[in-house]
C-alpha cells in the first residue's frame, strides 16, 4: 500500500464525500479536529504517511488481510459473514430495558464484560445535551446506560478510543457501525504509534446499520424544529410504519422517513457492510415481526463465549432465529452489498477499480456486480 497523509485523506476521502464520520483520523493528530459535525484540518501538515490516511474505513482496505487477522480464514463469501452463532436476544434486565434499543443486547453484552473484567472501559457513543453525538467512554453500567439508544447520526466514536493515554493498560470494548469496526481492524492489522495499544482492544461489538445521518445537517434541522433540551430520544419503527419518531419529555412527534432521508451521509452508499461484518458480536433489530428482539451474530472465539455467560447467568432470553427471518437478513445483507458496487463502479467507470475495496477475488466481485 502506498503511504498517504492528511492531504491525500481530504482529497480522496473528505472532499469527495466519501467520509463516514467514523473518528478514526480525529484525536490521534492534533491538526484534525471536527467542527459543527465536520471534519477539519487546523494547519497545514506535511505527513506523508500518516495514520489519519492508513486507518481510515474508505481508504486502501484488503477486506481478505484484515479477515485473515480477525479470524484467521479469508473473506467470507457468506451475505453476513463469519457466524459462529446466530440467534434472537433480548435483556432481562428491566431498566436496560426500558433505555435500550430493541432488545437491549448491547447494554447488556457490555455491562456482563465489565463485571467479569474481560474489559475496564467501553468506548461508546453518547448525546451531549445539544443532542449531538460523539465518542464516549463509559466505565459502569450507569454511565453505560447514558449511551443507550440510538442517535442516527454518525458519531466519531473511534476518536475517544485515540484519546486514550498511549501507556494505558486499560482493557477496552468498543461499539460501533461497520465503518468504524472496519478502522478498528485495520488498525489490529498494522498497530497504531502513540496511542493505546490496539491489542488493548478484547472486545468489538457491531451494530447492524442501513445509513447515518451527516451530524451537522441534522443538527440544524432538529434546532430548527424542536427544544433541544426537550428531546429524549429517537426510533425508527418497523414496518409497516415509515416514520422517524422524536421522543420529548411532553410526548412524541412522527415525522416521514423520507423528510429525514434528505440528511443521510452521501458514503452510506457506498458501504457494502450492512452487518459489521469483523466485529466480534453484531447486533441488530430482529424486525417487525419480533419488536423487542435483537438479532445477534457471535463472530469469534470471545464473542460466543460471552453469549454463553450471558445465556448461563440468565441475563438474556435466546431465541432460535427462524429461518425466514435468516433468509431476510442475508438478502438484506446482500442487497447492500450488490448496491454498493454498483454505485462504486458507476462512480469510478471500471469494475477493476472499486475506490477503497481490495482483496476480494474476482469471482466474488462478478457475483456482488451480477444484477446489482
């Protein structure tokens, strides 16, 4: 891989639209920073390999090298990837419950890792009172439970991980969206200078995601129609609703989901990773059928072990997954991955170029562009 810096990051990345909004490029340099919800470099750097430029999600990627080093096998050719184990979840705990999206799985999963030491701290995303979401770090289930729920909009997450003292020992569980467990395992593959050692990192939990909202656009669209301070939260329900629901301390208001789609993140359209696919866990909606329900997929090792614990201390109800439900989300899954190469190659004019996708075999990218 050619090394790049700062400057090959705005001109490829950023300023052709194509940034996810991940954090992996912020904190870790002190010329880049977000403002409002954007991105942006405060002087002028001269870095020529930079890890703002190598560890982000939409620049050189060997899906095949990274799944070597996750797994230890090639890229799956599965819709969803590696499944060790795959099922319907859903908390027992009521106040996690009460706070958490669908099934509360992730609150949980998390919780549980903390109380068996398998990790110190979590890198999450939280509101702040504007409403505006960024990278958090949550050390209890009480401060675990202030990034419950979901915001929509991209986070910056992974920026908090880069925050963490270089000489911290800390053992650390980091949620996130495809894009942003994609930078984590790039980084697994090639260990980042100065900061936390990547090998800290013992537990990626994925969140099934279809797109993010650009924070700053949305922001100003929520300013404009509600009393920030009033909001509690947001939920998209399922179908056959099409509506995006704001949550405030004196009720609820349903607006279309088309009058929010305006502020998706143009990159959603060209992210083939519907379901996290190199997390250790994934988790997601189990769908309309099943409201309150998680579908969860146990990618690793570490990942299934911590179901079992869950499963074994009763903290969460399983469920097998029906078949119907599977055959939906690996069609889902498929779909976005179809509709992302052909939205790549359409903008790049040549299916041998596929932006930032490498180490996929050509068998594989002729399936993934047939009927796209």
């Amino acid at each position: 891989m050619e090394e790049k810096g700062p400057k090959e990051l705005f001109k490829e990345v950023i300023d052709q639209g194509l940034c996810t909004r991940c954090g992996a490029c912020i904190n870790g340099c002190p010329l880049i920073t977000t403002y409002e919800g954007r991105i942006v470099l405060l002087d002028n750097c001269t870095v020529t390999a930079g890890q703002c430029y190598t560890f982000c999600p939409r620049t050189y990627t060997d899906v095949d090298a990274v799944s070597e080093k996750i797994f230890g096998l090639p890229f799956s050719s599965d819709d969803v990837g590696v499944g060790l184990d795959i099922c319907m979840t859903r908390s027992t705990d009521k106040e996690i419950g009460l706070k958490g999206q669908d099934g509360g799985t992730v609150t949980t999963l998390l919780t549980l890792a903390l109380e068996e030491e398998i990790i110190d701290a979590i890198i999450s995303t939280r509101m702040n009172g504007n409403k505006l979401p960024g990278g958090f770090v949550a050390r209890s289930k009480e401060e675990l439970l202030q990034c419950a729920g979901v915001s929509y909009s991209a986070s910056y997450a992974i920026g908090a991980y880069n925050n963490i003292p270089k000489e911290s020992n800390e053992k650390i569980g980091i949620v996130g969206l495809g894009c942003q467990v994609e930078a984590l395992a790039k980084m697994k593959t090639s260990q980042p200078q100065n900061r936390a050692n990547i090998d800290n990192v013992k537990l990626t939990l994925g969140l099934f995601c279809g797109w993010a909202l650009v924070p700053d656009t949305f922001h100003r669209y929520l300013k404009e129609n509600y009393d920030l301070s009033e909001i509690v939260k947001f939920d998209i329900p399922h179908h056959p609703f099409n509506t995006f629901d704001v949550y405030t301390q004196t009720g609820k208001k349903s607006v279309p989901l088309d009058e929010i789609r305006k502020y998706i993140n143009p990159a959603c359209q060209y992210c083939w990773d519907m379901t996290a696919e190199f997390a250790d866990i994934s988790i997601g909606a189990a769908g309309s059928a099943f409201p309150g329900w998680n579908t969860m997929i146990a990618r690793t090792k570490m990942g299934a072990e911590l179901m079992e614990v869950a499963k074994s201390k009763g903290l969460l109800e399983v469920q097998p997954l029906p078949d119907k439900r599977l055959s939906h989300l690996k069609a889902s899954a498929l779909k976005r991955k179809k509709t992302a190469f052909k939205n790549i190659v359409e903008r790049t004019g040549n299916k041998e170029d596929l932006l930032y996708i490498r180490g996929l075999s050509e068998g594989m990218v002729e399936q993934l562009l047939e009927n796209s």
